[in-house]
C-alpha cells in the first residue's frame, strides 16, 4: 500500500478561505485538520483542529490559561467570535513556520506512520509527482489499513 493509495480527496483548502468556513468544514466532516494548498494546488500548511481553537485564544490567556476562569461564561461560549472575517492567508502571514507535512505519493505505509509519529501530526498532505497535493492521510487512515493487514 503507498501513500497515493490511502490519500482522501478530501480536507484540502486555499489561502481565500475564512477561518471559520475551515472551522465549519473540520466539525461537519469530522476531519483531524485540512491542508492549505495555493492556487496551483502545491502544499503551504496543514491547519489542525487544535491550531484552528488555538487561533481563538487570546495571546494573553495562552501565556496563562488561569486567567481564562475570569472570562464570564457567555463571553467564553463565544469563543469563535475572534476568527470573524480572518482568512486562512491572515493567518498564514502571522504564523511563525513549522514543519509541512508533506509525503511523496510513492511512499509506503510504514513511511507514512513513521512521519506522522516524527512530526506528531494527525494528518499529511500527499503530494503527486507534480508536487501538487492529491489528497491528504489521516492517522484513522493509517491505522485503519495497518489493522485491516492483521
């Protein structure tokens, strides 16, 4: 089984896209995160569920979550207010870089865990021979086909 095998057509976004459309997309498709491609379909991130909440977080709360429990609770429940209007490009030009995880579409399975274990990631991005992303892996995916080899 190669990577190209296992890649899902689903989970890939543009840099236009609103934060909270992603945040919609994450929740109704019940995907671990999403790969942001450019307009030519190469790879530039993966936003996970986790970063995506992150983005709704004060800085100064992130820099001590016990000052979270002085927030009242209806301006708590709405958390996601502070992703309004922000695109997936405001983020990006924010964002300090990490680590893209990005797999060549030939690469086998055991690549692929090993890759997601390395880099601690719930998801990569497949890219063709082209180097334009065909799709992305998840880690149910991985795990999904390593148990069904048993």
């Amino acid at each position: 089984m190669i990577a190209a095998d296992l890649a899902q057509p689903v989970g890939l976004v543009r840099t236009a896209d609103t934060v909270l459309d992603i945040a919609r997309r994450l929740v109704d498709e019940a995907l671990p995160g999403l790969a942001v491609v450019s307009d030519d379909g190469r790879p530039l991130a993966v936003l996970t569920a986790s970063q995506v909440l992150g983005l709704a977080v004060p800085t100064y709360i992130k820099d001590d979550p016990s000052l979270a429990r002085v927030v009242d609770e209806a301006a708590a429940d709405r958390l996601l207010e502070a992703l309004v209007g922000l695109t997936v490009q405001d983020v990006l030009d924010d964002a300090e870089p990490d680590l893209l995880g990005t797999i060549d579409h030939d690469a086998t399975l055991l690549e692929v865990a090993a890759l997601m274990s390395q880099l601690h990631v719930p998801l990569l991005v497949v890219a063709g021979p082209d180097g334009r992303a065909i799709g992305t892996i998840s880690a149910f995916n991985v795990l999904g086909t390593a148990i069904n080899q048993v």
